[in-house]
C-alpha cells in the first residue's frame, strides 16, 4: 500500500531511511518511551491488514511494546494491534536475518491513518526502522 506521509514525533530528519530500500540505513527513537509515536497517512482511505517493520542489522531495536490505531480521518482511532515484539523478532532473525522483519497483521481495516505507539521503556535500546511497508488485506 502505497504512503504518501510519514510523521514520527522523534528523530523526524531520518523519515527518508525507513523507505530508501536500504536496510542498513535506520529511523531511530532513541532510548524507548510510551511518549513515541510514528503516524502513516495512506493519502486516501484504503484496506490495510499489516505493517512490516524491517529491522536490518539492528537486530536489538525491536518495539518492547507496542499497538497500532487506525483512522479514517485522523481523529477517531481504533486499536488494530497491540503487543510485544519480542518473539515477532526472534522468529524474524531465524526466517530473514538480513532483513528481520517483524510482521504485524491485524484483520483487514478500512484506514487513511495509521498510527504505532510505544507502550513501554527501555533505557538502552532504540526502536529502530530499516524500511516499512503498510499492507493490504
């Protein structure tokens, strides 16, 4: 699904590296906390049932937690998805471990927004993004 916006409330200089094609470039958050965002805007309402999350070589920066909220129209937001990253990385590192992506799916949604959020800290390691993809149904 094609992105016509992308809006992290951290770090926003490093947009341009989630969708280079290159997985050793990075958006990062810096240490973790519930106050970091990213919001995607699809450009028009579309049906959506996933987000991958590439984490390259930074293996570590997977989200401790996280949900993701969609929208139609950026104000009212549902909860699509929400968890730990953990096992999705570990999984990803044996499947792909030159990619790793953490494959977050959800039921097919009707969405122009989509939003991931932190929901918990971590003191040393960042959430990191080597390349996104919004998925269809």
């Amino acid at each position: 699904v094609p992105m016509a916006v992308i809006r992290p409330n951290v770090t926003a200089d490093a947009v341009r590296s989630m969708i280079d094609k290159d997985r050793t470039t990075r958006w990062e958050s810096g240490p973790q906390t519930e106050r970091t965002m990213v919001e995607v805007d699809l450009g028009a309402v579309r049906t959506v049932g996933g987000i991958n999350l590439l984490l390259g070589p930074f293996v570590e920066d997977f989200p401790r937690g996280l949900v993701i909220e969609a929208s139609e129209e950026g104000q009212s937001w549902r909860e699509v998805w929400r968890g730990g990253s953990a096992g999705l990385a570990f999984v990803a590192a044996f499947e792909a471990p030159r990619d790793v992506p953490l494959k977050y799916r959800f039921p097919a949604t009707q969405a122009r927004m989509l939003r991931m959020r932190l929901t918990a800290k971590d003191d040393t390691y960042y959430w990191s993004i080597a390349e996104l993809e919004v998925l269809g149904p």
